[in-house]
C-alpha cells in the first residue's frame, strides 16, 4: 500500500467516494480534484519534505492551476492540517483499545500471554509504517528539526479535552497549526494518553514524568529499530522481539512501585 491507497483510504473515511453513487457529478468531480491534491501533498512531502512543499507543486501535481487550489483548500497549512489529522487516526484507530487493554491487564498476564499481545500491537506499528517507509523517515526527520509542539499530558482524555475547552482559543492552537511537521509529536502525544488510560484503568499510580519518560524510550526505540529493519540489519520478528521485552521492563516498573 503507498500513497495513493493511503490517500484512497482517507477519501473513504471522509466519505468522499464512498457516496459515490448519490452525489452529482459536479460534486464527484470535485470531490476527485481535492482527493488528487491530497495525494500530490502526501507524494511531495514524502519526497521532498516540509522545506519541498508548495502549492504550486502541490497543485501541479495534482494537474490543477494554482488558482483552483483555493476551491478546495484556504491555504497549504490548512491542506497539511487535514492530511496530518486523517494520518493520525488512520494510524491510531485500529490499535489504540488493544494497546489500552494491554497495559490495563498488564499485571494479570503471564510471560507469554503479554508477549502474544505485544507483538501483535507492535505488528501494527510495523505494518503502518512500512505502508510508505519514505513518509515514515521523512516524518520523523521533521521532527528533530522542528521540535515538540506542547507539553505532554498525561491527564485522561476526558479530563484533558475538558481542560483544552475551557483554555483561550490562543492556547489550543498549538496542535492544530503545526500541520505534518509535527505529526510525530502529535502521535506521540497521543500514546502518553493511550498509556495513561491503561494505567488509570489499572487502578496503577503513576506520575506525569515517568509516563513521559516511558513513552519517549519506547518510541525511540520502535522508530530505530523500524528503520534498522528497513535497512535490513536485521528482521521483523528479531526487533520486535527484543522490543516486547525492554517494554515488559518498561512496564514493570510501574507495578513494582505500587506493591512496595
């Protein structure tokens, strides 16, 4: 799967060609155009990254005139907004509860047990990244050089997205202007909320900082070995093997504080 069935897939969700059959052909045509200058963005950053974007090469590549741009997207921020957002929950949707469940039954599960489970969800990140390994290694390029986008939380997301809703409109800019640049924070973000559901569901006490700490070793970890299987230093199975036990000692130590 690369960049065309990624963007195909985003038209779904979207229910851009998924109605297909009821919408006028004006509103198809349309519909086209904009999943077209989708896949261009993604094909262009994918090869050129964020310094390579531009709407006339987006719009070129998409076979449009710069100017027809403007029916579809208000600018190339807004275009990068929405592909980073779709992006995400492609990626997260379909692991986010078997990664929550993990860590909540996490202190119930044999050896085994929580190794099947583990390489399974790490089956997942293996699969999404190689979908389009170019934008994998290009995403996280850009965020080295462009850093965090804001602090991590590790608040439950019900009581986060009640605390963002009552901040000025200012302060919730920060996730939604950075666009595909900080699309790796982002993500990483999230899988500090992915593991502080888990933990809370646990009943497990826990502090912000050690969260954080956990999430950042664990993502440093799956993104190198990503790309040292990519360069094929190694295989699939050898990484994720070795990954499911630094994250088993990772884990661990949040149930070893509570039974002192």
């Amino acid at each position: 799967m690369k960049v065309t069935q990624i963007i195909d897939d985003i038209g779904d969700k979207k229910g851009g060609f998924a109605k297909a059959s009821t919408a006028s052909p004006r509103k198809l045509a349309k519909a086209q155009t904009r999943n077209a200058i989708m896949k261009s963005a993604l094909r262009l950053y994918s090869s050129e990254g964020s310094a390579g974007m531009s709407m006339n090469k987006v719009a070129k590549g998409a076979g449009i005139a710069q100017p027809s741009f403007y029916n579809h997207f208000a600018s190339l921020d807004e275009l990068q907004q929405q592909l980073s957002a779709q992006l995400k929950d492609n990626y997260l949707s379909p692991m986010r509860a078997a990664w929550i469940t993990m860590i909540k039954d996490y202190a119930w599960l044999s050896e085994t047990q929580f190794n099947q489970r583990c390489e399974q969800c790490l089956n997942h990140i293996f699969d999404a990244a190689f979908i389009n390994i170019d934008l994998f290694q290009r995403l996280n390029e850009d965020r080295l050089r462009c850093g965090p986008t804001t602090k991590l939380s590790t608040k439950p997301s019900l009581e986060l997205s009640i605390e963002l809703s009552t901040k000025p409109s200012t302060e919730n800019q920060l996730s939604t202007s950075s666009g595909l640049s900080h699309l790796i924070n982002e993500i990483q973000q999230e899988w500090t909320q992915i593991f502080v559901e888990g933990l809370t569901l646990s009943d497990c006490d826990f502090e912000a900082s050690e969260v954080n700490l956990c999430v950042d070793i664990a993502s440093a970890q799956v993104h190198e070995l990503i790309l040292g299987c990519h360069q094929q230093r190694y295989t699939r199975g050898q990484a994720i093997t070795i990954l499911c036990q630094n994250l088993n000692a990772l884990f661990i130590r949040f149930w070893q504080k509570d039974s002192v």
